[in-house]
C-alpha cells in the first residue's frame, strides 16, 4: 500500500479553495434558518421562501459549469426536508425541485462529456436491476381493484420517496468529477448530520422533564425517532472511523463533545435497533482496524462496565429492559409482540407470492387478512420483509447483493487508500454497512430519501473514489506498457544499426582486399 500523506498535504490536496467556497455558500443561510430556530416558534415563510429564492437562482447558473454547489445543497437539504418542505406549488416541494434541477446538472454534463449517463458505474446495473423490480411491484399491486384505487390515494408520495434514493445513487455517482470532490461530499454529510442532530438538541431540550418514554422520544427533523435515530447511527459512522484512525491525534479530542450530544440524542430516540446498530458499527470499525486493537477496545470496554454498571445509561437500561421482564418467563411488550405479529405476516404474504409478492404497499394494505389482532403499523418493521412480501424474493437478493456491493467497496477503498481521509471513508463505510444491516433487522429503515439518503450518497463516493483508482491504474499501466514498447524499439532500432555497422565494414573490408 502506498504511503499515507499528511493531513495537512491532504487538505490541499482534495480541499482548498472548491470547499471553502461551497461552505460559504451554502453556510450562511444554513446559519441563519438555524439561529431563528433557535430563537423562536418557527422559521416564518416569508424567510424560508426568500433563502432558497436567492439561494435557487445561484444554484441554476452554477449547476451549468459545476454541480458542487447544487450537490452541497441537496446533502444539507435531505434531513430537513420534511421539516421545511417549501411546497412551491401542488406536487412541487423543495425535494422535488432540487432533484429536478439534479437530473438537470446530470444531463447537461452528459451532453458537454464531462460524465457518462448510467454508464461504466460499479454495481449500476445492479442498481438499475432493484428500480426495475420496485416498478414491475407498483405494476403487480395496479393489478388488484382494490390495490389501485390504494395506491393512487395513498403510494404515489411514498413510491416516489422510494425512488428518490436511485435518483441520488445515479446522479451523485455521475456528477462527482473526481476524487477530490468525493471527499468533499463527504465533509458536507458530516455537516448535514451535525445540522440535523442540531435540530433534535432543540427538541431534547423541550421534553427533557416528561413523565413517559413515548412522550421522552424525540422525532428528530425526519418526524419519527426510530428513523431518527437510524439516521443518527448512519451518519456517525465516518467520525467513528476517523476517531478510530487517529486517537492518538491531538484534534480528535474536538470530536468528543459531538459524541456525547450524539450518544444523548441517541438515547432520547429509544430506539432499540438503533442501540445495537451503534453497537455492530462500532464493533466493525474496530475489527478491521485490527484485531488486537479490537480485542484492547473490547476488554477494557468489558472491564469498565462489569467495575462501573451505572455507566450504562437509566434510560438506556429501561428502554432494554422492557423487552422482557420476570426470572423464568418471558414477556414481550407490546412493540415487541406487534412485531412478531407483523413478521409472521410478512412470511406468510411472501411464502403465497414468492416472485413479485403483494406489491409495493401491498402489505399495509393487506396485513388485517394475515394477522390474528389488530396491529397500526403499516409496515413489517422489519426490511428485509418489507422487500420480500411486497417485491419478491428476487427483489430482496438484489438489495442483499447491494449491500454487499457497498461492503466491497468500502474494504477496497480503506484497503488501497493512498491518503489518511480516504482510509476514514473507507473504513466509515464498513462501520455504516454494520449499523444499516443490523437496525434494518428490527425495522423499515431504508424507505425515504431523509433517513437513507446519506447512505446511497455514500456508496455514490465509494463507487466515485475506485472509479478514479482505476483510472489511474490503467493510465499507469498504459504508461508501463508505452514505455515498454518504446524501449523494445529502441532495441530492436540499435541492434539493426549494428547489423548495417557490421555490414558496411565487412563491405569495406572486402574492398580493400581487393
């Protein structure tokens, strides 16, 4: 593996001037929707309307040349969106205008060859394969009367927030130029995060003296706390790596504070899966630091809990600790139970149409004829399930394949990463592979654009970052082989030269004889 740079070579290298300007622009009104926010009921429309006014005339002149600014701007945008939707016009809200003038950006730079459109991206086809399947569902549920008339009042919002994460994954993929801009991406994730988290400290510390769990729990800036706190988890995860690759750095004590707020929101979400997710994130990004170096973390974490329990978190204890109660039996609370319940479903849907299931919310539509009481929950909780009971089998190996996908890539990038931030990408993404595998066990957190958006934005930098390396493998074995040649000719060219030299002196030789 080649040598890591400097951190402060690799600022200059990938940052400078493109990042600095992308945060001035995009940072000042960030900052000013932020402060009102803090500071009073709500953010008025009139201020909402006149930021991204000015801030939308900027981005259509600029995403012509460069589609930094507009990419910047969706990062920061998708966690808020259902905060500050800026319905401009019936079916025209910020999302949709900002994805709209994307698409935009893709296919100007498509026509001027700056990128490809959908060609010579990792796992594409693959892509492709998975937004295929999820319209041929929409087709099987049209099919049923009553599936239709459902779909039209209910599905068509959330198919097209389902089809917002391949509009990312493509567009992202094809409009980050180079690696450079790869690692700029993901600086501007880590802020969006930091914005969002921002927003939920806001509702913490509202509801910090509430009597109840449910009433405790903060829905965060995506309006529900289990996705709030998969979103958490998701995004946490390239500071995890980054800690963990430079503990011994001097700066990363900077990090601390936005951990403990974190680690605080976190348990403010009660989210059990997202609990563990952080735990399995955790543990992956140490493992593939090292196996002694795992092996240290774990003990002495093992130590300093088993000498000091009342480390763990009250709340955190509580909200585990009612998943089963009593020595000798268990008991599940009623989330729990439901969720069985709506497992069992899932199952029994996807065992009676095993190739293209029910149809997309097909299952919400039909769980009452699958369950034996009454549930709410419109999903299985569980999305794995929610693929294979409403998309087919063949939908969930695609999306099982992906996952997989972004998992290669990840150890590819850490693996060859010629700089020390490449490393941090590369191992942050193995760590968020653990988490996203794992909270998406206990629930359907892979569904909207806002909670999953990052995620198909990361894989889009993973899939940029080897494209890049393999450019530059084959320009330098192109090289090799020019130089090859090159010298081959310059071989066969002198020992020709010997054989005409040797020829012309045996001719002058010969004459002189005679």
């Amino acid at each position: 593996m080649a040598a890591i740079a400097h951190p402060g070579e690799l600022i200059l290298q990938w940052g400078g001037r493109p990042l600095w300007t992308t945060l001035a622009l995009i940072g000042i009104p960030v900052l000013v929707v932020v402060l009102f926010a803090a500071t009073s009921q709500g953010i008025p429309q009139g201020l909402l309307y006149a930021v991204a006014g000015v801030l939308g005339i900027i981005l259509v002149v600029s995403s012509v040349y460069n589609a930094e600014w507009l990419l910047a701007t969706v990062i920061l945008y998708l966690p808020l969106s259902k905060l500050m939707p800026a319905i401009i016009a019936p079916g025209l809200n910020g999302t949709n205008a900002l994805l709209i003038l994307v698409l935009f950006a893709w296919a100007v730079a498509a026509q001027r060859g700056r990128c490809g459109f959908l060609q010579g991206i990792r796992y594409g086809r693959l892509m492709l394969l998975f937004a295929l399947l999820s319209f041929v569902s929409v087709y099987t549920m049209l099919q049923d009367p009553l599936g239709n008339s459902y779909f039209m009042d209910q599905g068509v919002t959330e198919f097209k927030g389902w089809i917002d994460q391949f509009i990312l994954f493509f567009a992202f993929s094809n409009l980050i130029s180079n690696g450079a801009m790869a690692r700029r991406i993901v600086v501007y994730c880590i802020l969006g995060s930091v914005i969002a988290e921002a927003f939920g400290f806001l509702e913490l510390l509202g509801k910090q003296d509430l009597s109840t769990i449910e009433k405790s729990r903060i829905l965060g800036p995506v309006g529900q706390p289990n996705n709030f706190g998969a979103f958490i988890v998701y995004n946490l995860s390239p500071l995890i790596a980054l800690l963990i690759l430079n503990y011994r750095k001097w700066y990363v004590l900077l990090l601390i504070p936005y951990f403990i707020l974190s680690l605080k929101l976190l348990l403010a979400t009660f989210s059990r899966g997202a609990y563990l997710g952080l735990m399995m994130a955790s543990a992956s990004a140490t493992f593939f630091r090292g196996l002694v170096f795992s092996a240290i973390v774990a003990g002495a974490g093992a130590i300093l809990l088993f000498n000091n329990p009342d480390l763990v978190p009250e709340s955190l204890r509580a909200r585990m600790g009612s998943t089963t109660s009593g020595y000798y039996t268990q008991v599940y609370d009623a989330s729990t139970n439901s969720r069985l319940v709506l497992w069992e479903a899932a199952m029994e849907m996807t065992s009676e149409s095993p190739i293209v299931g029910k149809g997309f919310l097909g299952f919400s539509l039909l769980k009452s004829q699958y369950t034996d009481v009454p549930v709410e929950e419109s999903d299985p909780h569980n999305m794995y399930l929610f693929i294979c009971s409403q998309m087919g089998i063949p939908a969930l190996i695609v999306f099982l394949l992906l996952l997989f996908g972004f998992f290669r890539c990840s150890l590819m990038v850490y693996r060859t990463a010629d700089d020390q931030f490449a490393r941090v990408i590369g191992l942050g993404g193995l760590a968020m592979i653990a988490g996203v595998v794992t909270i998406n066990m206990f629930g359907s957190r892979m569904v909207n654009a806002d909670v999953s958006g990052y995620f198909w934005i990361y894989f889009a930098v993973l899939v940029s970052m080897l494209r890049e390396r393999d450019q530059l493998l084959y320009a330098k074995f192109a090289k090799n082989r020019k130089d090859q040649w090159e010298a081959r000719t310059t071989k066969q060219m002198e020992r020709q030269s010997r054989r005409i030299e040797r020829t012309v002196r045996k001719l002058h030789s010969d004459d002189q004889q005679k």
